[in-house]
C-alpha cells in the first residue's frame, strides 16, 4: 500500500492544475516502476470538493468512510487505486 503523505497546494497557486500535476506525476513514477503493484491510497474530508474531483479523474475509487472522524465533525474519506 502507497499513501500519500501530505499533499498541499499554497492557496495563490490553487485553481491552476498544480495538484492536479503532482498526483499525475506520482501515478506515472509508480506505474513505471515495475515492481510497483500495491494500490495508491489516500484519505480526505468529505467537504473537500476538489480533492474529490481529481480522485475520480484519476480512477480512484472510495473504498471507506468514517463519520464524525474529523475534529469538526466531518466524515474522512478513503479512496485507492490499483497500479
């Protein structure tokens, strides 16, 4: 299993496929490395639109959810990825 770590974009840079080009450039390392065959999995919370955004343009599927997880009450979510 693969998990990023943390993956932050600077609020005056967001909007312009930074992080959108980091998870892609991640995938591509992994899938070139040929003894890469884990899953890729991450979590975010459940109002973060555009992280989910750019999970499900990537293929990644949620696989889990915790309710009230977060400190604000919020569920986490739980996506992976196959490589």
């Amino acid at each position: 299993m693969r998990i990023f770590s943390l993956i932050i974009v600077d609020r005056d840079y967001r909007g312009q496929g930074i992080g959108t080009k980091i998870v892609e450039n991640i995938i591509n390392r992994l899938e070139e490395n040929e003894e890469s065959s884990s899953p890729i999995v991450f979590s975010t919370w459940e109002s973060n639109s555009t992280q989910i955004s750019v999970a499900s343009k990537f293929g990644f599927e949620e696989y889990e959810r915790k309710e009230n997880h977060r400190h604000n009450g919020e569920a986490s979510l739980y996506f992976k990825r196959e490589i």
